[in-house]
C-alpha cells in the first residue's frame, strides 16, 4: 500500500465544519487563511476560521463552509502557502444529520440468480468501490468490476453469468486508500473468513417441523452448551465429533448405554438449546483438523455458520447445510433453539469488514476521538446509529427467517442501546411473537448515556427481554467473582431475605427489598454459565472442608432453586453431573480436555440427573411455577413462617394452573434438620431429600415435616 504524504490535514467534522491540522514544523502551524475545492475542478471556496487553538506539536483550525458539501466527492483544502491536503473523512459520520442524510433501508449483500449476481455495498464516504471476484476455478484470474453509486452512498453492479460458488470482496477507496473488506452481509464465507461467498440460499432450504406449544417466556428452560463441549468426549457415542453433524446426532450413547447428546437433552425435557456462538468466529484455524478450541466470542461475519464445526470449511455450501441439518434435528426432539449472537463488537476493528468500508462509523468513540472500549476487547459496536441498528436488525431477522432459530442471548447486551432491543423485539413479533430474548444487561463503561443502555437498571424500558440475574445467581451460590463467599443454598444465612425475592421472580415481593424487575419473563435465573468456575469447581473451593457428598448435596439445592423459581431458569450443560472444568474459570480458549462434557461422570451421578429431570417434570406440570407477571405471583404466592433458615414458598389456589391446588416448596440449607409446620389440608410428596417424581410418593400424615440437612422438598394437595 503507497504512503500518503501529507504536509497537513484536514477532515470534514460536521456537515459545514472542517478541522485542520497544521503541524508547528511547516510554518510555525501557521495559516491565515484555508479554501476548498473539489476533484478536478477550479473553483475554490474560501473557509472562515471561526478558532485557533496551540496543541503540542500542531495547530488546530476549526473552520467553517457555508455551502454544503457533497460526501462521496473528493475535496482539497488549500492554505495560503499554497499546500493542498485532501479532506479526509472525521467525525462527521457520527453525527446525527450524517444518518438523516445515508440512512438506506433497503437490501444489502450479494443476490444470486442463475444467469446474474447483484451485488450491493452501503459505503456513502467512498469515492470509488470496486467488487472482486475470485472464480471457482482458481487458474483464472481475479475479475474486478467497477461499482456504481446510487442513492444514500449505496454502490451497485450487476454481474452476467452464474457466480455460484464464486468468492467475492469490496474494495473501498477512502481518504485516498484503498480498502478491502469482505461482504458485512455475507451468507457464507471461504476458509476462514478470508472472503465472502455467492451461494443459492434456496438450495440449502429445509421445511421445519412442528414444535411443542410455547405460551410464554417462563415455560421455557434452558439448556446452554457448545458444539464440541457436546460431542467431543471420547465416550460419547457420537461419530461426528466437534461439528455440527455431531451435535445433530441421535441415539448416542454413554458406555454403560444411556443417551448422549441431543437424545439426552430431549430425555432431560430441556426446552431450549442456546448454542454458544455458530456465526463465523476468528480464534480457529479452519484450514487445521486440530485440537483447537474457542468459545466463539471473536465475531467476524455475522450471517454465515463458523467453518470449525464443518466437515467441509472449504465448501461453503457445507457449513450452511450443516448447521441447518443441525437446527431441523433439534427441532424434530422437540426441542428450540436459541443463538447466542454478539452485536456487541467485532474481534479486531481494525480489521474488521465494518471499520474497512465506512471508517469510524460503526463504532463508539469517546469525547477524545478514541475507540471507546466497554466490552474490554477494544471495541463497542454502534448499536445507535442507524446503520449500526439496521444492520443488527437485519442480522436477526436473517437467522430468524433463513435459519429457523427460536431465540437469541445477547451477549453484553448492556453495550446496545435500548431503542435497538426495542426495535429487534417489534420486528422479531411480527414474524413470531413466541421468540424468546434474553441478554447480559451488565451495565458497561461505554459512551452513551445511561438512561439509554440495554442494562438491567433500565429493565423498565425493556419489556419481555430476559436479563441474566446476577441478582439471583450471587444471592444462591455466593459472588462468583470471590470463591470463597458462600450463598445461601451453602448456608449464609445472610443472604436469607435476598433468597426469598429471588425466588419469587425478583419482583419486589413482601417488599423487603426493592425488586429488580418488573415482571418474572425478564428473570433468567440461573447458578452456573459458560463464564467463570462452574458451581462445582466454586464449591471444591468454598466449601473445600466438606466431604464431596455433602458438597453434592449443596450443588443440587442450588439447582433446586433455578428450576423451581419464578422467572426463566437456565441450565449450564452438565450442571446437573456436576460438571467440572478442573477449576478453570475462564476457559474460552482452554483445551477439550477442559471444556467437554464428560458423559462418564453423567452416568457416575445418574442419580443425581434422574433427581433434576423429575424436577423438571414437576416445573413443567403446574403452571404455577410458570407465572408470567407480577400480579399472579403476588395473588398466589406467599412464605410460609419457618426458623432461619429454612424457607418455604406456597403456592395457593393454583388449581387452575394444573392438577394441585396447593404447593409447597422448602429449601433447607442448613448442618441440621429442621422441623416446620404445615398448612392444614393433605399432603402429597413430589420431592424428598433422596428422590422426585411427577407422581406423589407418599402422603403425610401430620401437618409437619422434618427437613433433613440440605435438602429441597415439593409438597402438593388438591
């Protein structure tokens, strides 16, 4: 790439201000006066210098135009010595009368018919976009085709001929250098990411199968996991390990015979699977039949399935079909599926296909003119700007539509801004209202203002979107940044008020303590995530002085308590086998030896899993466990007196819900058993300390109970 020599600069900053920059080595930085006149032409328009201000090592020159200039068009700016600069494109991208002016609402990406491609780029800073392509047939050279622009900065060229399989980038000339990126609306890519693929989407199509009916967001339970955390395990049973093939296997088994994979998922009665990410990551060698491994957080084309989980990354149309092959087989377990997508930042900006092809557009920078990092990866995707929010939008409907996804986790969901989720949640309900969405609304350091982050203080403003409750994970294990706090279900009794609002969807019950949301579908309860220690690598540490037997006591009280609470729980895959990552906290990169799912401790602690199944059944059986709004659980549900810290939670008058009429649920987290009195009625037995079933295992025959140490119980009566 040729260097540009510049003896100053110059850069548009608004629609009529353009900043100068006179370095104090040519002339003293010294200018009395600057015009402007475009490519190629004579005539000059003299600037007013509305200030002059001394910095370290230029001098800035803050000037004004009265004529409006044209964007797209190359300018030079002159001084009076004679020395032209061209103006370069600043901060005037970020500008609100910038996305009045280019806001372009309409189809974007490469369109393929047999007989021709269309192919358009929205790049309204450019002053020349040329499309390359790259024939199927790699002793032919490279074609290039000159790209016309048309309205709102979008470039268009229509090619001749049949393109499938054909590979494909822009090349974008602003502020005099030539860029190039591959398509941001890319279907499918090459290896690796390198470059974007023309491919006949209606070749991939598959007809999807009907679905249980999904009422509402608190039906759900979800299942979080990773394509090769699933299928990797030597004692899987899966052929396809690592890829998408594998996850969509069925049948697998352990070697003592008991599912694997999906058809353990459906055994288990999971009704989501939120994959981690599938769109194309960096972090991976696609070119490697390795042991590599990522979570998937390093986005680089956000419409096209990762390479590393295909059988064939060099095929682009075999990771499509693949992952489509995937969804359809999750789908026909009756199962849904949500994506975990990441709006929030790209894995490099420099290099990404969006800071190559609008410059500085696309993401957040500080009152300096920095790059503003909330994310903690470098960068913060521009939600807020229109073609930020349009792309955003686009993205989900794409997967929505072409894929058949049924949900989508937002990760960092506190770097977008409000008015985008709002507008992803109204375009998502008028295909499917049923769509779930939920996201991390941590509150992050990034330059909006804080009544307009997607954060849970502003829940609010964010009606049916699921927010992950640190609320309620911290108040049940403990702080998962400091390993040796205890929560409740590990006996701090001080956590004992907080675990009863919880419990009750975090609402605000008894008004105790203030709620932190306003309805339960936006509580995604949960103990354990793909981020840091699992709860059993938390418990090995904080209760280090407890024998295992106890501590697994513990660990199913815990998750007890996520599936039995009002609100979404959420369910780390292997939770239910205690799973361990070998106290690993961060293992997005860690080897498979870390991050599989060991499906020989599944079958060690089968006791354990056929325990948290029947607690499935038991939550999916009664509505009442199900409330979706604040008002139902205030009119049915209530805390029983007990000695600290024993709490139970009824649930009265639900026979409309389901079979009982009357449910009670007890936590006993405590060394000791404890002994509670019961409302008057008979009292059926779902759950004990040793076993749960839909069906009552016994009756009482007293109105009290003795709770053995650290144990949940499920009580009901008509």
């Amino acid at each position: 790439m040729k260097a540009i020599n510049r003896k100053f600069s110059a850069y548009l900053d608004d629609m009529q201000i353009i900043t100068i920059l006179l370095p104090k080595d040519y002339f003293g930085g010294s200018s009395s006066k600057f015009s402007i006149r475009k490519m190629n032409r004579n005539e000059y328009v003299l600037l007013t210098i509305m200030n002059r201000i001394p910095l370290e090592k230029s001098v800035k020159y803050t000037c004004q135009i009265e004529e409006k200039l044209v964007i797209g068009e190359q300018y030079w700016v002159i001084d009076e010595h004679g020395e032209k600069t061209d103006l370069q494109i600043g901060a005037v991208i970020r500008t609100a009368a910038f996305d009045k002016e280019f806001f372009y609402d309409g189809l974007l990406g490469s369109f393929y018919h047999s007989d021709h491609t269309l192919f358009k780029l929205w790049a309204p800073t450019a002053t020349k976009v040329k499309l390359k392509l790259l024939p199927t047939d790699t002793s032919k050279s490279e074609i290039f085709h000159s790209m016309m622009r048309k309205e709102k900065g979008v470039w268009h060229v229509t090619v001749k001929g049949d393109l499938e399989c054909y590979y494909y980038s822009f090349q974008v000339f602003v502020n005099l250098e030539w860029r190039e990126a591959a398509d941001p609306y890319a279907t499918s890519v090459s290896l690796n990411g390198e470059y974007a693929a023309v491919i006949d989407l209606n070749k991939t199509k598959m007809t999807k199968p009907p679905l249980p009916l999904f009422k509402q967001p608190t039906d759900a339970i979800i299942y979080e996991t990773h394509i090769r955390d699933l299928t990797i395990h030597s004692n899987s049973g899966i052929i396809n390990k690592g890829t998408y093939l594998g996850a969509a296997e069925l049948n697998t088994v352990a070697i003592d015979g008991t599912p694997t994979g999906l058809s353990y998922i459906q055994e288990l009665g999971i009704t989501h699977i939120e994959f981690l990410p599938i769109n194309d990551f960096e972090g991976i060698d696609e070119r490697k039949d390795t042991d590599e491994y990522n979570w998937g957080y390093n986005p680089l084309h956000f419409n096209a399935p990762d390479g590393s989980f295909s059988t064939a990354p060099s095929n682009p149309y075999a990771r499509v079909k693949e992952l489509k092959a995937m969804i359809h087989a999750v789908h026909t377990q009756g199962i849904r599926v949500i994506m975990d997508v990441v709006y929030n930042h790209v894995y490099i900006r420099e290099c990404s296909s969006f800071e190559n092809i609008v410059p500085g557009y696309y993401f957040r920078h500080d009152e300096f003119g920095m790059p503003s990092n909330g994310t903690g990866v470098g960068n913060d995707f521009a939600s807020e700007r229109l073609m930020g929010r349009k792309f955003i939008i686009d993205s989900v409907m794409f997967w929505l539509k072409e894929y058949e996804i049924d949900g989508f986790r937002f990760d960092l969901m506190g770097i977008l801004d409000i008015e985008t989720m709002n507008e992803i949640r109204k375009a998502v309900d008028s295909f499917d209202p049923s769509i779930l969405i939920i996201g991390e609304g941590w509150d992050l350091d990034t330059p909006i203002s804080a009544d307009k982050k997607a954060c849970i203080r502003n829940q609010e403003s964010l009606p049916r979107i699921g927010q992950f409750n640190d609320w309620f994970r911290d108040t049940v294990k403990g702080s998962t940044f400091h390993l040796d706090d205890k929560g409740y279900a590990f006996g701090n009794v001080h956590y004992y008020e907080a675990a009863k609002q919880v419990l009750a969807g975090s609402i605000g019950m008894e008004k105790t303590e203030a709620g932190l949301f306003h309805s339960p579908v936006q509580s995604v309860n949960y103990v354990e995530s793909h981020d840091n220690h699992t709860l059993w690598d938390k418990l090995a540490v904080c209760s280090a002085s407890l024998s295992k037997g106890t501590r697994q006591k513990q660990h199913r009280l815990a998750t007890v308590m996520v599936l039995l609470s009002q609100g979404i729980p959420f369910l780390h895959s292997g939770q239910e086998f205690f799973r361990t990552k070998k106290g690993e906290g961060n293992s997005y990169q860690s080897s498979d030896e870390i991050n599989q799912l060991d499906w020989d401790r599944k079958s060690f602690f089968a006791a354990n899993v056929i325990y948290l199944r029947e607690i499935i059944r038991i939550r999916k059986s009664h509505g009442a466990f199900r409330f979706s709004n604040q008002k139902h659980i205030r009119e049915h549900m209530c805390f029983l007196p007990a000695e600290e810290p024993v709490i139970g939670f009824f649930l009265n008058d639900v026979d409309e819900y389901g079979d009982w009429a009357k449910i009670i649920v007890f936590f006993n987290p405590s060394f000791s058993q404890k002994t509670v009195e019961l409302p008057d009625g008979l009292w059926l037995v779902l759950a004990d300390d040793q076993t749960a079933n839909v069906k009552p295992k016994r009756k009482l025959e007293k109105n009290t109970l003795e709770l053995p140490p650290i144990c949940s119980y499920v009580l009901v009566s008509k």
